[in-house]
C-alpha cells in the first residue's frame, strides 16, 4: 500500500490538522475540497484558493489563514508569484523531494521547488506560516519565508534583490511592489521607474516583528529605521502582518477577536492620493467627507467588471470640434513612456498651447508662483485632486454640449449665465451686438490680409514647404503626432536616402535636426485602408521597449514607408558581437545582458497581452532589437510582417504555430544569443551553456538571472507549441517571481526539415527509419 494512498486516506477522515509533518508522496488537487494542510496551531492552511470575483475556474495555491471567515482567510504566500492554475491541477511532494504543481490535463510541470538533489525527507508548515522543507536530521532545506510573495509575516525578512508585489485582480501582473535597493533602502515603486515612497535609510534587511514593527537592520544587527503599529506593544493581539494591496500602499495589520476581522494600523503613504496613479487609467483620486475616492477625468460612468474608467473619445475624430474641461486644484500626469513637456507659461498661455498644439491631449498649469506648465502628448492619464494642490488642468476634449453641461464646463456655464442674465438695458445690448459685428469685419479682414500675405511670400520666396514637423517641431522638439508624408518628402528628409543602417533602413533628420529613421516596405500589396489600419495600431502602442512609429508614406506602386523614432547605439547583434564593451566589466556586461533579455520579454508581452488587439511581431531576430543611449533594449520592426508577406505566393505557413507561438520560439533563440554571444544556438545544449557561463565566474545574482534565461530560452525553443510558456511566464521567470524547471534533456528543436537534439542535426529520414 502506497504512502500516497493512506495520506489520503487520512486526510478524507478528517485528521489533516494532525498531520506536522508531511512525508514524500503527498499530494491532493484542487478537485479535493476538503484536503487542507493545517498547521498544529491551526492558524494556517495550504491548499488551493479559488480567487475572489472570477467567474472562471482558477485557483492559486499558497498559504492563507484559517480563520473561519472566507474574508478573512487571506493569502499570505503564493506558489509562483500568485499563478493562477485550473481546476484540473494537482499539488504534489514527489518522491524525490521537491514540491511540485502539475497541470493533470497536458502533464505540464507549472511550478517546482527544485529541491531534488538537497536530500529532502519531509515537509512542514509550521506556526508562523512557513512551509519548511527538511532534511533527514530536521535541518531547513527549503522554505517559503525565503521567496516572499505580498506580505511579510511575522519574523520573516527582505533582503536584495527580494520585493513584495501586489495583487492583482486581472490576468496581468500588479504594477505595484515593495522593493529593497541594493543598499538596503525600502521603496514603493510602480512600473519599476517611479518611486512613490521610501524609508530614506540604507540596511542589510528588513524584518517584520511581531509585536507590529516594521525595521531597517545594518550588519550589527542595529535597528537604522523603524515605523510601528497604533497597536504596538498590545499582548491582546497575537496576529499581525506587513502587506501591499492592491491600491499601491503598504499596510500593517492587526486581527481584531472582536469583530473577527483584520484592521489596518499603520500605512506608509498617509495620503491615499500620493500612491502613484492611486484610481488607475483615466481617473483621478480625490476627497469627500468619508476621504479619499476615486473619479474619472471625463467620465462618471465605470466600465464593468474592469473598476476603471472608461477610455477618453479619440480626439481625431473630432479635431475640429474640440474644447478645453478645465479642472481646478487638479494635477495630471501620464503613466507610460512619459512625453510631458515642460514650458514656463501663465495660466491662460499654458491653456491656449495645448489647445492650439494638435498632439497634446492635457496639461497642467501649477499656480504656485514657478509658472511651469507641463504638457501631456499621451491618452495614458491620471492625476490627483486635493484642496490644497496649487494647480489648475485643461483637458482637451470633444465639444459636446450635453458633456459640457454634464460636467460643469466653466465656458458654457459662464455663457448660459450671460444668456440669463437680461438685466442689460436695450441700448447697452445694441452696443454689445455692434461690437460683435465689427470684431466680426475685423477678423474677417486680418484673415484675408494674411491670405494675401502668405501667397505673395509663397511666390516670392523658395521655403521647404513640402518637409513635415516645420511649424510643429520648430516650436517643440518633442512633437511626436502620426503625420503623413509623400515619397518626396521621405527623400527630402534622408538626402535621397544616402545613409543606410540597413536593408532598407535609412537615417533621416527633420528640420528641427531631430533624427529619424526611414523603412522602405518592399513588395508590399495591399489596399490603402488595409495600410492605414495597420499603420494606425502600431503608432498606438506606447512602451518603453518599443521604437515608436512616427509617421508612414503610401503612394501607388512600392512608395510605402514607415517612419521611426532614431535609437542611438545601434542593434543587439552589434553589441554582442562585433563591440569591445570598452568601459565595462565582466559583472556590468552580464548585467546589461540580464536587463536587456528582460526589456525584450517586456516589449513582446505587451504586444501580445497590453494591447487592445493582440500584435504579434513575426520577425524577432537581434537585428530588430535596437539599444539606446543607456543601452536600454527598444523592439523594432513588429507588426508589419503580414503587410510584406500577405501577397507573396506561399508565403503563408501551412505549419499548427500561431503567430504568437513563433514568437515564443524567435524570442527563445534570441535569449540564447544574449547569453551565449553566439549567433547559431540551435545547435547547443543546457549543459554546455550552464558549464561556459559558470567558467565566467559571474557573482551569484547575475549568475542564478543568467540560468533562468538560459532555461526559459530552451523551453521556448521546444518544437510543440504547446509545450512552449506563455509571454507572461517569460517575463515572471526573468523577473525572478516564477522559477522554472530544466528543460527536457532530449527536447528537440525544429529548424527547417531537421530536428537538433541535444546539439546533433539528425535528419528526419533517418529518425522515422528507427
């Protein structure tokens, strides 16, 4: 009879709170609702959680408390960071002593310890709520405490490069997390590039105790900073712990027997308002008598089932009908790549510019005596409102009566008031009507005077009025609006394309000596409103590691052009290849190789998932990937592949990949490439790999990074589309928040009609003969 068969057994008579120590062989899924490892004081349990408001069924698995109420049971400690997994899932300790999390259905490992080679006998989840991992004399091999998920419990420690991310209630990872700098400072930071709060003191940990304090240690173990509970010191509470929610903030907790529920006691950010981007995409955080609530910028209504506002109308469709909502003591800001301008212009001045700029969407006017108005060119928004910001913001929005009056537009109310207002004697309305009448001849006049004017400089003088961005750029070298150009202004722009970067890639400058960068699309047949759809899409995404298209040409016959933003340092492939890396060394190179192999996952995960339609690059290779001025990774070239290839006979793949599937694939070999600095790696194997980077002698941070790429590049080379990960588990994997098993040791790889196996070709002939 299997060890397997009478844990089981065990458990189904109700003695699963008896069981301290577990022996190898358990296991139980999410199918078994009445299985729950308990800890022997009973205030923890391990299973599968159904995760609250979704309508599918997934579950995570982790640690919770086992408090009674469904509410207050909250999870502490997440296998993988919080992946959610489906119902047919199964949670085992194998026999060779690693945990491991099992999707029953493809019989795909989702999750391991990777403990198999430590000689682990047993496993435990003691009181404090660690799961503990032991050897055959009860020493530690493993625990959870050690790769902390959203919450500190007490007793458990941060450490670089450890963070703490919030959840999320949607398929995408939370944007929010607590991290530890190198030296030890505590920061809350969204999106890993805007710091919302820090502790202002370096360390060597944090630590959580559990009398409700929250602490900055230094190598002798001296408290350098602290922040405690309203409750600290009171023996009556017996259940606290350090969290970050989902609203950004960082929040200490204390059970109250009482009311049988958890209350904050401490917060790091007093002001709910000052978390970055607090009411998320197109809201605004601001006050009532109850305190801080969120509302939209132009919108009272919430999309369902998101929690957020509604997306702003696109202002091209009506451009010529637009108007300013102005919002008192309100600041806004944008949430991705920031495009804000910053300009020293009065209130009035600051207003008049936006609305007279076609590519800035708001801005913010700050009466605070600076006179700074900063101008926003992307829709990605969000802001805060409090009666004592010194500011006042012009949003740019559709001029719609009824919206007008809807949200108090100070323009149309003042005029509605004037209309009221008959307190004015006749005679005093007959002057108002004669002074409109002649303002009215005079504008009518300086306009014709103008018209006249611009003709006789056209005839007169010879100007490059065929170049785009004149006036625009002139004024703002940051102009960045999708424009139109013809063939001859493409040629104008790059000296009739004399310098090439590459095949079909040419080097331009505007006239405001901004430099671009010119693609000729080859071979490509398509209708113009197929083009211009595409053209439409790719100008709308807006990520840190992606070029940014600029504008397009399409002219009958092969005049069709992409125009892109200029990326300084070149391509990947330069870089790895052919560039001494002068002023580095060996620990800052392999650095630059971890962060850019995580910028690239980044850019293809947001094409994929973050985008309202899915874009699927088709032809990821390092020369599509571009480094800037901080040798940032920028992903070029995506989304156009259909465009060149629709109209080439059998250019369409009779193969069961989906676009997004080859992706997976592309950018597998490109993280072999980053890693192993050579072109061909279809040929190589795990191994050997591990083997030359460990010859590097890299330091333990760039060299546990540099295995997770080179083992989550050998599972997205994997010749079944199914067993390829998600873009997701890509990037949490080369985050560090998902762990990833070694691939299969005989995985085969396809390359054209030949199959690489463990780094030998092997013909498909010869393999069907044996």
């Amino acid at each position: 009879m299997c060890v397997s068969w009478i844990i089981s057994q065990l458990l189904l008579s109700g003695l699963s709170a008896k069981l301290l120590k577990v022996p190898l062989g358990f296991e139980f899924s999410a199918l078994d609702t009445d299985k729950n490892w308990v800890s022997e004081n009973g205030v923890f349990a391990f299973g599968f959680l159904k995760i609250d408001g979704d309508d599918f069924d997934e579950y995570v698995v982790g640690i919770r408390y086992n408090l009674g109420d469904r509410a207050a049971n909250m999870p502490v400690w997440t296998v993988g960071g919080g992946m959610k997994v489906p119902l047919n899932t199964t949670f085992r300790f194998d026999f060779d002593g690693k945990l491991i999390l099992m999707d029953n259905s493809t019989g795909t490992p989702l999750w391991s310890s990777n403990t198999s080679t430590l000689g682990v006998r047993k496993a435990t989840l003691s009181d404090s709520g660690n799961l503990v991992l032991l050897g055959s004399k009860d020493e530690v091999l493993w625990e959870s405490f050690s790769s902390p998920t959203t919450t500190l419990l007490p007793g458990q420690s941060l450490h670089y490069p450890q963070t703490l991310r919030a959840p999320s209630t949607r398929t995408i990872l939370s944007y929010y997390n607590l991290a530890i700098t190198r030296n030890g400072e505590l920061v809350l930071v969204w999106e890993h590039n805007v710091t919302y709060w820090r502790s202002h003191f370096s360390s060597k940990e944090a630590r959580f105790d559990s009398n409700g304090v929250l602490g900055l240690y230094n190598d002798s173990n001296q408290v350098v900073w602290f922040a405690s509970s309203k409750d600290y010191g009171d023996a009556s509470v017996t259940l606290r712990h350090l969290r970050i929610d989902r609203d950004g903030n960082l929040r200490i907790y204390s059970w109250d027997n009482g009311s049988r529920s958890w209350r904050s006691v401490w917060q790091a950010v007093v002001d709910q308002c000052d978390v970055f981007a607090s009411c998320g995409l197109y809201g605004v955080c601001g006050y009532n008598s109850s305190g801080p609530v969120c509302d939209c910028l132009y919108s009272d209504s919430l999309e369902q089932g998101v929690g957020g506002c509604k997306k702003m109308v696109d202002l091209e469709n009506c451009k010529m009908h637009t108007s300013m909502f102005e919002m008192k003591q309100t600041v806004l800001y944008g949430l991705y790549p920031s495009q804000d301008v910053e300009l020293y212009l009065s209130e009035a001045a600051c207003r008049g510019f936006c609305y007279n700029d076609t590519a800035c969407v708001a801005a913010t006017s700050m009466n605070d005596g600076s006179g700074r108005c900063t101008v926003k060119r992307t829709s990605f928004i969000s802001g805060h409102k409090t009666p004592n910001i010194q500011a006042v913001s012009f949003l740019k929005v559709c001029s719609v009566p009824q919206a007008a009056n809807q949200h108090g537009n100070t323009e149309s109310i003042a005029s509605s008031r004037g209309l009221k207002s008959g307190n004015m004697s006749t005679r005093k309305l007959i002057g108002a009507i004669a002074l409109i009448v002649i303002l009215t001849l005079l504008v009518i006049l300086s306009v014709q005077i103008l018209l006249f004017w611009f003709m006789y400089r056209r005839r007169k003088f010879k100007v490059r009025t065929r170049i785009p961005f004149g006036k625009d750029a002139q004024m703002n070298p940051h102009y960045s609006i999708l424009i139109r150009l013809s063939f001859e202004e493409i040629k104008e722009l790059t000296n009739n394309f004399a310098d090439q970067l590459g095949a079909s890639v040419f080097k331009g400058l505007l006239p405001n000596k901004t430099p671009v960068v010119a693609k000729v699309l080859n071979d490509v047949v398509v209708s113009e409103k197929e083009f211009r759809v595409t053209v439409s899409t790719l100008s709308g995404t807006h990520h840190r590691n992606l070029v940014s298209v600029k504008g397009f040409c399409f002219e009958q016959g092969n005049s069709k052009c992409l125009l892109y933003e200029y990326v300084s340092n070149g391509s990947l492939d330069k870089w790895l290849f052919d560039n001494p890396k002068k002023g580095y060394n060996k620990e800052q190179i392999w650095q630059r190789k971890v962060d850019i192999a995580l910028g690239v996952a980044r850019a293809v995960a947001y094409l994929h998932s973050e985008c309202q339609k899915c874009i699927t690059h088709g032809n990821l290779k390092l020369e599509n990937v571009l480094l800037d001025e901080n040798l940032a990774p920028k992903v070029t070239d995506f989304g156009i592949r259909d465009l060149v290839t629709k109209n080439i006979p059998g250019s369409s793949s009779s193969s069961s990949e989906s676009p997004s599937e080859r992706d997976i694939f592309m950018l597998g070999e490109i993280l072999l490439q980053i890693v192993t600095c050579k072109r061909d790696v279809l040929g190589e194997n795990m191994g050997r790999v591990l083997d030359e980077v460990n010859q590097e002698r890299c330091n333990n941070d760039n060299l546990e990074a540099i295995e997770r790429i080179a083992r989550i590049s050998f599972w997205c080379m994997q010749s079944q589309p199914f067993s390829r990960p998600s873009i997701g588990e890509v990037v949490k994997v080369l985050e560090g928040t998902l762990s990833v098993d070694r691939p299969p040791s005989r995985g085969a790889f396809c390359r054209g009609e030949s199959v690489i196996i463990e780094g030998e070709i092997v013909n498909e002939i010869e393999l069907q003969k044996n």
